[in-house]
C-alpha cells in the first residue's frame, strides 16, 4: 500500500514540475520577444535620430548659402 501512495506522489510531483517547468519556459520566451522587441525599437529610434540630424544639417547648410547670398547680394548694391 505504501508503495503505492510513494507512487501517487512520485507521479503528482513529476506533473507538477512539468508544469512549472512549462510556465517557466513560457515566461522566458515572452521575456525575451520582449527584448528583441526592444532592440527593434532602439534601432527604429536610432534611424530615425540619423536622418533627423541630416535633415538639420541641411536645412543649416542651406541657410548658411542663403545667408551668404543675401549678404553678397548687399554688397553688390551701389
């Protein structure tokens, strides 16, 4: 009879860390589609800082040539 119920807990207890053993597993592979989540993230915020820096720089240049016509076109004038 003892070897039965050893036998009852040996199985429940084997379930049960299966079980956890799953939820576990489960828990690690949103953790870590959330990180590469994260990293796409992080690389869609780096691009973005790319071409925003770029755009400024050439809307700088750009006002620097105007700035410089403008200036030209003042000392051309009698």
């Amino acid at each position: 009879m003892s070897i039965a119920i050893v036998a009852i807990i040996g199985g429940v207890v084997i379930a049960l860390a299966g079980i956890f053993t799953e939820a576990r597993t489960r828990g690690q592979k949103i953790k870590m589609k959330t990180v590469q989540q994260e990293i796409e993230l992080e690389k869609l915020r780096l691009e973005s800082y790319t071409m925003e820096t770029e755009k400024m720089r050439l809307e700088l240049e750009h006002s620097k040539v105007q700035l410089l016509e403008t200036k030209q076109s003042s000392l051309n004038k009698p």
